[in-house]
C-alpha cells in the first residue's frame, strides 16, 4: 500500500489519453511522429497478459520488413483453421507472411529464453521469471537479426540524454524505440510494462506510449518526458528499466530487394 502511494506520487503529471482533445493537438503539433504512422499501420494489443513484450516486437519487426520481400517472414498456421483448406482455390494461400504474437515463439526466442519459463515454470534452479525482462527482449531482437541497442535508465541516466535519445529516433524514419517501465509510477494499476514509442511533443514535453494493452482501462496516452524516465528508472528483477533502440540489422539491411 506505501509503495503504491509513492508510485502514484512520482507522476507529476496527469497522462493524457489518446482519444482526447489535447491528444489531438499534441500530435498534429508534434515534431518528432514520423514513427507513429508506420506503428499505427502494424499496431496489436497484446493477447495475453504476460504479452506486452512479445507484442511490441511483432509490431516494431511488421513495421520493418512487412514490405521487404528480400527477408524471410514466418507464417502462423494457427490464423486460418486447417480443416477449411479444403474450400480454398488451389493456388490461393491465406496465411500472411508476417510475424504474429504465436510465431514469436520460435527457436530464436527460445536461444535467450525458454518458452516455459516465460509462461511461468520454474526454470533449472526453481527461480520464476515469467514474461520478459528488457535484456531478454533486447537479445531475441538480435537473435532475430535486428540491431538493437539497450538503454538501462539507471540514477546516472540524465533526463536530458533519455529524451535526446528517444526524440531522435522518433524523428527518424525507419528506427523505433520500445519502453520498459513501471505502471505505478505513472498511477496505473499493474507492474512493469512494455509498449513502442510513437511521437514526441515539445510544448508539453511529453511523448506517446503505444500502449500495447487495450484492456482493463488501458490506452495510448501521451506521458511528460520526466514522468516516463521515472518508470524507466525502477528496478525490474536483476537491473533497471530502460529503452531499447531497434533499426533493421545490417546484414539484413544489404539485402537486395526483389
């Protein structure tokens, strides 16, 4: 109870939902957005509660390769009932090439981390370690040959360096920032939590979260800059909270197109 009354004491400023008046002026305002729109376009809500990571990697590898047909994407049978192939044409084939919350699961998440272990089975010493934790993220993204660069907010991260960072990949095309931080920092009910970044509002000095959990009240708001880097700076199992910076990896960026 203490620690909640603190938490929510931290937010200094009111978030601002995003299908709000102020939200609408915010973004057409905004000078660092050209993220959101790719985002937008490739944007889900996590299918469970443990997702918000998962999810906000399958939204941030959709927005850069969906239209890249020189890299191979996986397909996710469980999206069309295999008992209805039989009514299909021949040739028509209706599972996307496309990265999903299912097929995340595949053997580069499981190089970093077991698959049972993120649905909450003790691992070899009987530790839990449900969902995932940045770093976790951060080295699933590489195994999945993203460049990713781990940001941890710790008491010696600036706030002018965090938002320096976060406004120039969010005015830069083809890069996107993902956010590891606590709910109750910013007066939300839950623990820690993971969502893309979509722009940056200088007037307000705040940024939207992409809320990647549409539920229980849930929504994209628009949160001051100070207040984000606060959620950021709190502890997570084995270290801080942080960011992660994640652009198409080079061998994959030389790869003629078709």
């Amino acid at each position: 109870m203490i620690l909640a009354l603190v938490a929510v004491a931290l937010a200094t400023t009111p978030l601002v939902p995003f299908a709000s008046e102020e939200s609408m002026v915010r973004l057409d305002r905004a000078t660092e957005k050209i993220d959101f729109f790719t985002l937008a376009n490739h944007f889900e809500s996590q299918e469970n509660g443990g997702m918000c990571g998962p999810t906000s990697a399958v939204i941030v590898l959709n927005a850069l390769r969906a239209n890249n047909p020189a890299i191979e994407k996986p397909t996710d049978p469980t999206t069309f009932p295999a008992e209805y192939a039989k009514n299909l044409p021949p040739t028509y084939q209706p599972i996307f090439h496309r990265y999903t919350q299912n097929a995340f699961f595949d053997d580069k998440f499981e190089s970093v981390k077991p698959r049972a272990v993120f649905f909450g089975t003790p691992d070899a010493q009987g530790n839990r370690d449900g969902g995932l934790q940045l770093r976790q993220l951060h080295g699933i993204l590489v195994a999945n040959g993203l460049a990713s660069e781990i940001h941890i907010v710790d008491d010696q991260a600036k706030l002018e360096a965090v938002r320096k960072d976060l406004r120039t990949n969010l005015g830069h095309a083809g890069d996107y920032t993902i956010v590891n931080y606590s709910r109750q920092v910013l007066g939300q009910a839950g623990g820690g939590h993971i969502s893309p970044l979509g722009a940056y509002d200088e007037k307000s000095d705040s940024f939207l979260v992409l809320d990647v959990n549409a539920n229980e009240g849930k929504t994209w708001a628009w949160v001051s800059a100070a207040d984000l880097v606060a959620a950021m700076r709190t502890k997570d199992r084995v270290e801080n909270r942080g960011y992660l910076l994640v652009r198409e990896g080079d061998a994959a960026a030389a790869k003629p197109t078709r």
